[in-house]
C-alpha cells in the first residue's frame, strides 16, 4: 500500500509535528532536525483527528474511523489513555471529530452515531439534565439560491445566519420543553407562549389520527385554518417581527424619531 498522510498537528509548543499515515500509524517528527522519534501504534483505520492539547506540549489526541480515541505522551511515544467507542448493537461508531476545551481538562467528540462524548474530571451530573437528542427543527430545512446565487431559506426567503434563533426538538421533530429552549442563544429571555408549541392528537385528511404539534389555538386560528406547522408559523411572526423593527430603525435613523402607531417592540 503506497503510504498517505491522512493529518498533521504540531504540538502545543511546535518542537514536534504528528502525521497520520493511512497504515494506521501516527509518526512522530522533531521539527527543527525532521528526525522521525516515534511510531505510535495502536490505531485499526485511517485517523482524520490530530488535536493537541491547549497548554501541555507533551499531550496529543488522535481519533479515527475505527472508533478509537488516544491520549497520547508524544515526548515518551506511549499511550495515557484509551477509549473504544463501542455502541450496543451497532458496533463501534466512527469519530469524525474531537477538540478539547480550553482549561485542558475536559475534550468532546462526534461519531458517525450522531453522538456527542464529553471526556474529563468531575461530576457528570448536570449533563444528565438535558435530552439525549437535540436537534434544531431547521436542520434539515430547503434552502434555494436566488438571483445573486445567495443561499436562502426556502420558506421565509431570508438568509439562514439572519433568521430567529430555532427551536430545540427531538429526533422525531417534537419540541422540548421551555427550559431547554432557553438554551438557544437569543432565547433566554422569551415568554413561554414564545418557546413552547404543545403536542395533540389531530385527523388527517384520510381520517387516520396522528399525535402533531398543534400549538395553543385561539377562537380566530380555528376560524382561519392552522398553520401546516406551528414551529415554522411562530418562525414566520418571529421573522416578520424582527423585518418591522429593523425597517422602523432603519428609518428613525434616515429621518428622526417618529411615533409610530402599533409598531411591534422587542420584549
């Protein structure tokens, strides 16, 4: 097999470079002299994660598709720990990426899973508050280009990074409760009729009944029809919201301080 480096990661103090070889080994360098020191042996497949450690010089990290996560002492060529990401009746699970935080004490990973692991010191406790799947409810919107080949949302015609913070669901799309959605940066502060659809049982249109976001519904929606989703229509307030006040600024800003009648105002 003709040798391929796959990473490379110079250590904290740049005395040494690391390469991952897709023989599955990881290859020590000196820096200055380019003299090979180490051959670190213990990975199955090819390593795309090479992440040093944010203060000591001596401390790599490497990670790969066979599931696989290494502490590594590249002044000594040894392992310090080891971690095989093996998940119950699935296999291993492919790591696709890993950093550590900044204090050094602590480091995350994702696999192929769609798993979050969070290594480090101390009490695991106020991780188990939260739920085991979070997803935006945007994540897997449309998007569409338009005329200047600009990425858009396709439903509300705006520009991801400029539409209102999303919601926090489940896997299958259902809402978590308030205090998770005030996680979501810009949404600490809502009201909680501004986080929190509520899930019912409605009849499709073939008469067959399915458990759906419904919202709270007023005498007016009933009348008018609801929406197709709810979280995409609190979306569409929430967008149509933030357009008039940045319109009302923009235009206080052009001709003065006005009073406009029944502009809407941030909470």
């Amino acid at each position: 097999m003709k040798p391929k480096v796959t990473m490379i990661a110079w250590n904290q103090n740049d005395n040494y470079v690391v390469t991952a070889v897709n023989n599955h080994l990881l290859k020590v360098w000196n820096s200055c002299t380019g003299q090979l020191l180490h051959d670190l042996v213990g990975h199955a497949d090819e390593v795309f994660v090479l992440e040093t450690h944010p203060f000591d010089s001596r401390i790599m990290l490497s990670a790969g598709h066979d599931g696989n996560i290494f502490i590594w002492d590249i002044t000594k060529g040894t392992k310090t720990k080891h971690y095989f990401n093996m998940i119950e009746g699935q296999g291993h699970g492919a790591v696709f990426d890993c950093k550590f935080s900044p204090d050094g004490q602590h480091f995350a990973c994702t696999d192929s899973h769609g798993h979050l692991l969070i290594f480090g010191f101390g009490c695991s406790r106020s991780y188990e508050k939260i739920p085991d799947q979070m997803f935006f409810h945007t994540d897997y919107r449309p998007l569409i280009r338009d005329s200047n080949n600009y990425v858009l949302d396709e439903q509300t015609q705006q520009a991801p990074h400029l539409m209102p913070p999303p919601f926090l669901v489940d896997v299958d799309g259902n809402p978590h409760p308030t205090k998770y959605q005030r996680l979501v940066p810009g949404r600490e502060n809502c009201a909680d009729e501004h986080l929190i659809p509520q899930l019912g049982y409605v009849a499709t249109s073939d008469g067959e009944v399915v458990e759906q976001v419904i919202g709270q519904q007023t005498v007016d929606q009933d009348e008018q029809g609801l929406e197709p989703s709810i979280l995409d229509g609190m979306i569409r307030q929430l967008q149509l919201q933030q357009d008039q006040i940045f319109g009302v600024d923009q235009e206080s800003a052009s001709s003065g301080p006005q009073n406009v009648e029944g502009t809407p105002r941030r909470g």
